[in-house]
C-alpha cells in the first residue's frame, strides 16, 4: 500500500475501506508514514469528512496501537466519563467520588492541561502530597479496594492518536468531527471501560460552537461506542461561560470539596448530579433515572460522597485533611477583586478568553513541558444571568505578583459584560443522545 494513494483516494471524496485504514494507522505510528503525508490525509478529511464506518475503523485502529487497558478483575460495570475540553470544568473531582460511593466503580486516565483548558490530573496534583503517577497494578488494586482512582494517562495509551493530535494541533486540523469523535473515542475504548458517559460542550468556550454541530460530533461518539460493543450516552452541555465559580488548579479543588459538603455552585452540582445519573444507570445500579439522581443527591447529603473523596485522596497520597481544612491547600500570595463598573445584570463571560486569562496567571500551559501554579486562576462570584450593583466584587483574581494580577484585570473586565436588564438562568443540559 502506498500512503499516496490513500490520501488521493480521500482527497478526491472516496471511501476508504478498513484494511486501509489499519495499515495507515500501524505504518504512521511506525514512523513509515512521516508527518507531512498525515497532515495532508488529516486535512483531507477535515475537507471531504469521514463515514461512520470510516470513522470507526479509525478509532478502533488507534485504540489498538499500543495498550489496551484490561479492567475485567474489578468487579462489576465499569463506566468511564469524558468532557471534550471546557474552562472551569471541575466535573471528574467530584463526579469520581460521587458515582463510587455509590458503588459504582470508577477506572479513570485522565490527561494534564493544555491551551484554555485546563487538566484533571493537574487540578487533583495541587492537592499537597497527590500523585497520579500509578503503575497499572497499583491503579487497578486500588479500585478493587476503594472503587475510585484516576491515573496519568500513559504514553502506552493510543499512540496513534497521541501522535496524531499534536500534528492536527499545528496544522489547523483539529475542528474535525470524525478526526475528534475517533481521538476521544480511541482513548476511551483504550481505557478498557464498559460503558462511556461524554460530556459534550457547545458554545464559545468549546471547540464545538454550535448545537448542530456538537450534536452531529455526539451521534457519530456514540455510535462508534456502539459499534465497540460499548454502551455510550453523550450529555450535550453548555460552555460559553466556565462552568463553577473557580477556574484553576486548587481553586478547582476548594470548589469540589464545596460541592461534595453540598455548598458547591448550582451549574456544577447539576451538571454532576446529570452526568452521575447516567453513569449510575449505565451501572445498572438503579433502573430509572429519578431512583439514580436520588441515591446521588443522598450522597451528597449524608457525606458518603465527601467521605469517599478523602479516602480517594488518601490512597494516591494526597492529605486528605483537606477536606476539613481548605486553607491546607496552596494559596497565592496576590488576590485581587475586579469590582462591577455598572449595575444590571451579567448578559456575558467569555469562557474561552478566561480560560487563557487563567493559563496567562500560571494555571495552565501554552505547550507541552510547562510548569504549572497551582495556586493561581480566577474566582467568578457572579455568573451569567446574576444582578450586579456597581462596586460589587464580580470575580477576584489570584495571581503570583501585583503585576501579574492587573495585566489579568484589565484583560478580564473585558470578558464579562454588564447590561440593563432582568436576572436570568441560562441554559446548562441541553440534549441528551443515547
Ligand atoms: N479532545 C481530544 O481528545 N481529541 C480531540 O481531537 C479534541 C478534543
Ligand atoms: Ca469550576
């Protein structure tokens, strides 16, 4: 087979066959094919699209270049989750211990930060002492033990795609729907879970902007994970503001603590109160969704939720005291409050730019390799659709140095905006596919 041929094939709008597709994936990861003939058939898709049976073919190709996680020796239905990348997105925090207590068991990889979004496993390595650097057995030892652990996602994991993404990431071939559906869904199958709950952000602060098309992206995931014999529901979410007051790495961590006391931030309890019922009935743990939401709201309440969090904590090293004891996690030494410039209500927060505000303060990174501040990020104390009085604190800003801290001002007083009007809650579930 000649690589050549298979770009022209796709540039030219024909279909591949499956054949193809595994020898290009196998000789790309190889190193037979080079660079420049994948960015070619990369934006060659981008242009003429993929079929659903292109697409998964793709997918299952790259879940099988390198590990293929084995998760049969922990008892019961193992549900994964996965966002497609938000600002502020603090769901797996709390969403992790949430589902396992109860009794759902939870077998997460997760990635670190990059761009506007930031990372799971960052946020949970700002908490003093965390590791996600586990080996397979301790990973899967510990979920048979406690039913929770989540684990950096290793370089053994679909390196098709790990190759893959970082080329589409320099050659303006990311917004692709079958190029993204078969990056997420590879890793996802890699990960060895039964079924699949995803997190589908629309709007400003996501790569898909429109519902259109972020339900065109959701039907061909949960396809694909049909096809692979896994069961797969997609919960299309909003993203034009961040989701939760806090947007960075201990903030994010204060913010989870909070919402599993029960004092979390409405978006951000029903978003995980939304994606934790699927996960729960996806488990079979409950067979409609009402008992499902119950059985969660009551983890919630009687601090079985709170309680698996520290025992979580505990196992990957992490001081769990933390739960008790916010101010035990790192503090910046600059907090800075952006005061309201009018009354009226807030009709706008542009996730995306807050996103690279909070990467700007520290929290995030612009490439691959970068340190990360824990400490730093941005805190909304008013969110889309809330009143304000001038004079207000609107969001207060935690940086490394006073400088830091103004130059974040000024860029986000530019991100929210403010305008006459009635208070209002915008939307957050939008659809679900199943
Ligand atoms: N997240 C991924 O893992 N892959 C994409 O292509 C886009 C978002
Ligand atoms: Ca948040």
């Amino acid at each position: 087979m000649r690589m050549y041929d298979l770009i022209h094939k796709k540039r030219t709008g024909q279909v591949l066959v499956r054949s193809e597709i595994e020898w290009m994936v196998d000789a790309y990861v190889r190193g037979e094919v080079p660079d420049e003939q994948m960015s070619a058939f990369a934006m060659a898709v981008v242009w003429r699209g993929m079929t659903d049976e292109e697409t998964t073919d793709l997918t299952l190709a790259m879940a099988k270049s390198g590990h293929v996680l084995d998760l049969s020796s922990i008892p019961g239905v193992k549900v994964d989750k996965h966002s497609t990348g938000g600002v502020g997105d603090t769901t797996t925090l709390v969403l992790a211990p949430l589902v396992a207590s109860v009794g759902v068991p939870v077998a997460k990889m997760s990635g670190r930060g990059l761009g506007h979004t930031g990372g799971t496993i960052d946020k949970l390595e700002s908490i003093p002492g965390f590791s996600c650097e586990l080996s397979m057995e301790a990973f899967l030892d510990q979920v048979r033990r406690i039913g929770v652990a989540v684990a950096a996602q290793t370089a053994e994991l679909a390196p098709a795609d790990k190759k893959l993404y970082a080329l589409r990431d320099v050659t303006d071939t990311v917004e692709s729907i079958p190029l993204i559906a078969s990056s997420v869904m590879s890793k996802k199958i890699a990960s060895g879970a039964d079924a699949i709950v995803l997190d589908v952000k629309v709007g400003a602060g996501a790569f898909m902007k429109d519902l259109d098309q972020a339900r065109r992206l959701a039907r061909t995931m949960v396809s694909i994970g049909q096809l692979a014999g896994r069961r797969t529901v997609a919960v299309l979410t909003n993203m034009d503001e961040p989701l939760g007051h806090a947007v960075g790495n201990a903030l994010e961590v204060r913010e989870a603590v909070l919402t599993l006391r029960g004092q979390g931030p409405p978006d951000l309890t029903e978003l995980c109160l939304t994606l934790g019922t699927e996960m729960v009935l996806l488990a079979g743990k409950a067979k409609e969704a009402a008992a499902a939401r119950a059985m969660l709201e009551r983890a919630l309440a009687d601090g079985s939720a709170l309680a698996k969090w520290k025992e979580f904590v505990r196992a990957q090293g992490g001081d769990d005291r933390v739960a008790d004891d916010l101010s035990l996690l790192p503090k910046a030494p600059v907090v800075r409050p952006l005061h309201a410039w009018a009354d009226g209500v807030v009709t706008g927060m542009q996730a995306e730019e807050i996103g690279l505000i909070a990467m700007r303060l520290g929290a995030g990174r612009a490439k691959h390799g970068d340190a990360i501040d824990p400490a730093v990020g941005i805190v909304l104390h008013r969110k889309v659709g809330d009143p304000v009085v001038r004079g207000e604190v609107v969001a207060e800003i935690h940086a490394a140095s006073e400088a830091a801290a103004e130059e974040a001002a000024r860029g986000l007083r530019g991100c929210i905006t403010l305008a006459a009007g009635h208070p209002f809650t915008p939307p957050l579930v939008l659809e679900i596919i199943r």
